[in-house]
C-alpha cells in the first residue's frame, strides 16, 4: 500500500466517524427535545350545544279526497302537484242518472203538494158543506120525529109510524157526527191533513237525498292546499271510498325527524331549531320543537321528535328530505377544546395532556357541553393553554416539541 491510498484510508474513516459522531448527536438532542406531538390551544368564545339529525317534511295531516257514489269520470281539470283553493272542482262523474233521480223527487214533491192544495181546496169545502147538509137533516128528522110524537098521542098514527120517526133522527144524528168527523179530520189539526203534510215532507226530504246524491257527481276541494297524488284518470269507473287524490292542506308546515335515544335528556319542548332542506342547503329557515314521541323505536333506537315550521320557504315539497340542527344550550365565552384532546371522556375523571415548559402533564378536567366535535371544559385548564391532542404514545412528564395542529 503505497502513501496515498493510505492517507485515503485515513480520511475516509475520518469523515466516516465524524458522519457517526453528528448522526449520534442528533440522536441525542432528539431525545432530549422529546418526540413532536400535535397541540392546539383552549379557545374561549360563545358555544352552542345543538343535536343535529335528518328527517322529512309533513303536514299536520294528509286529506284523502275520494268518490262518495259509484261512476264514470267525465273531467279532472287538475294535476299532481297543482295548488287549489277550497271548494275547486277537483273530479268529474257523469251525472246522467242523478239528475234524473233529482227531476223525479222534484216531481214527487209537487205531487205532494197538489194533494194537500186539494185537501185545501176541495175535500175541507167539500166536508164542510157535507157538514151544514147533515145538520139539517138531522133538524128536519128531529121536527118529524116530534110531530110523529104528537100524532101518536093523539091516535092518529101508530106505533111503527113512530119507530121510523125515531129510527130517521138517530140516522140523521149519526150521519152528522160522521160529517163532523171528516171535516175535523180535512183541519191543520186533523189527521187527513196531517198525511198530507207529512207527504209534502216527506217528499221534499227524498228530494233534499236525490239532489246530494246528484252532488257528489262533482268532487270538491275541502280545503286550500296541494295535490301531491292523482290516481284517476277519464273514463274510469270508480268505487264508493276509493281514493282519488290525495291534498296536502296550507298551513303549518312539520318537520318529522329521528333523534337517537341518548340525545333524548337532551331536548325538551319549545327548543329553537334551523333547517335546511338537503336540495337547497343554504336556504336556513327557523323551526320550534313541539312534539317529542313518548316511546322509542326498538329497531333503530330512535325517537320521533316533530318541528313546526311557521313560515315555510317556497322551495320546500311534501316529504323533502331535511337536516335539523336543534339548540339544546348556550354558554357565554365558554373553554372550548376539541374532543379528540380529551380522554376518558365518559368516565368520572376525564384527563388531557397540557404542555407546560416543553414537558407535558396530565391535566383533570371536569366537562360540559358537546358539541360539533368540540367539548366545553369547566375546570382544570384556562384560555390559552395548549393541550395534545390526536393519537398518542407520550406519556406524563415526558419532554416533547410542539407542532400545532390545524383547526
């Protein structure tokens, strides 16, 4: 090995050592600066805990508008979709036969009447003079049943003679009471003239029947609203009950959506609440809470919880899809830490890890509200202070380097 390629040799394990050294060093001031953790500080401002879930638009209540009688359709001057006012032809049936049902009991009617006007007219008149002829005659026999009387005292007719006298005063008393009754009955109080009446009545109501009938040809809007269904077109024939359209009526609007059970101590009647409809995301409209349903779904471990909505913005459709972000709390210039910092977070002794001096310690902290992800912290740190937070391996009193973590 001549003198060069010794010198070489020299200084490459030279540089090689002094690589070695540096490497080593490096090392060193690594481990005494501790490992690089992920910090972010305890923010103080104003909070809101809110529960947030999806649901549904819905009515208070649907209105299933369907045919009353058997028929043909003859129009539907509608359409799925279409707003309408109260009392809007909504459906058409032919209405032939009824009309002719109700030209029938007018005629009935008439018919009625024209009996109790000739009760009036006619057989009352008619009784009445039939009345003043029985009372003569009964006169007339009374007066020969009394001179037959005096001819029997004095011999000159028998007692047959007299018998028949008799017999035609009784006759003739009869026939009056006869007459007397049937002008009684042809009176307002009379019982002739009560059929008669009840007839008119009764006619009049089968006539009042025929005419309601006839009406049902035409199905109406009970109410302002929306039709969101129409399952009947021209020409078919339908069923008494049978739905035809269903009418989302005006009025106050109701959100429906699930909240899972352990939110449930969380919300309570008369909670302020925005929505959003999932196709019009940045179109926030108020809601109220007004109906919190007394039982939990065994499948999915959720309760019903209804929302009035007062004033409903025109984008929003009949079961629309919608996101509900409820105010359950509010806290003035509250600690606020993410929740990713906080361990043991449902334990009676939650912890986090608080740099102080380049070293960390373990902290307890005593909780508050959560929500989107941040948690509110009552005691055991203060605004400012910086916490580690993500998955960690550092543990108490350990030296670490701070890296701040994105908010």
């Amino acid at each position: 090995m001549n003198h060069f390629s010794l010198l070489a040799k020299i200084r490459w394990q030279f540089l090689s050592g002094m690589v070695a050294l540096c490497f080593l060093a490096l090392l060193a001031v690594r481990w005494w600066r501790g490992p690089e953790v992920l910090v972010e500080p305890v923010l103080q401002r104003d909070f809101v805990q809110s529960v947030v879930a999806s649901g549904h638009v819905q009515s208070p209540h649907r209105v299933d508008i369907g045919a009353q009688i058997t028929g043909t359709v003859a129009r539907v001057p509608v359409s799925e979709g279409q707003s309408v006012r109260a009392g809007a032809l909504l459906v058409e049936l032919v209405p032939v036969e009824l009309q002719a049902a109700v030209r029938q009991a007018d005629i009935a009617v008439l018919q009625a009447q024209a009996k109790l006007r000739q009760l009036k007219e006619v057989q009352a008149p008619v009784a009445d003079q039939a009345l003043r002829q029985a009372q003569a005659t009964l006169a007339n026999a009374n007066a020969g049943f009394k001179r037959s009387q005096d001819l029997f005292k004095q011999g000159f007719i028998g007692q047959a003679a007299l018998d028949d006298a008799r017999k035609a005063a009784e006759l003739a008393d009869a026939q009056l009471h006869t007459a007397q009754k049937q002008l009684d009955t042809t009176a307002p109080s009379g019982s002739d003239y009560a059929l008669a009446l009840t007839a008119v009545s009764q006619a009049q109501a089968a006539a009042d029947a025929a005419r309601a009938r006839a009406s049902y040809a035409s199905i109406r809007s009970p109410q302002d609203g929306v039709l969101i269904a129409r399952n009947v077109e021209v020409g078919d024939v339908v069923q008494a009950g049978k739905v035809l359209m269903t009418l989302s009526p005006q009025g106050k609007t109701q959100i429906v959506i699930a909240v899972d059970e352990k939110n449930l101590h969380l919300i309570a009647l008369g909670q302020k609440a925005l929505v959003s409809a999932d196709a019009y995301a940045q179109q926030k409209f108020a809601a109220e809470l007004v109906y919190i349903n007394p039982g939990v779904n065994v499948q999915t471990g959720a309760v019903d919880v209804k929302l009035d909505v007062d004033q409903a913005p025109a984008v929003l459709r009949q079961d629309m899809t919608v996101s509900v972000d409820i105010e359950v709390a509010r806290r003035s210039q509250a600690l606020l830490l993410g929740s990713a910092a906080v361990h043991d977070a449902d334990s009676v002794a939650p912890w986090v890890l608080r740099v102080q001096d380049g070293h960390v310690e373990k902290v307890t902290v005593r909780l508050g509200l959560r929500s989107g992800g941040q948690v509110e912290l009552l005691e055991g740190v203060r605004a400012g202070d910086r916490v580690v937070t993500g998955l960690t391996t550092v543990q108490p009193g350990a030296r670490v380097q701070v890296k701040a973590a994105a908010l």
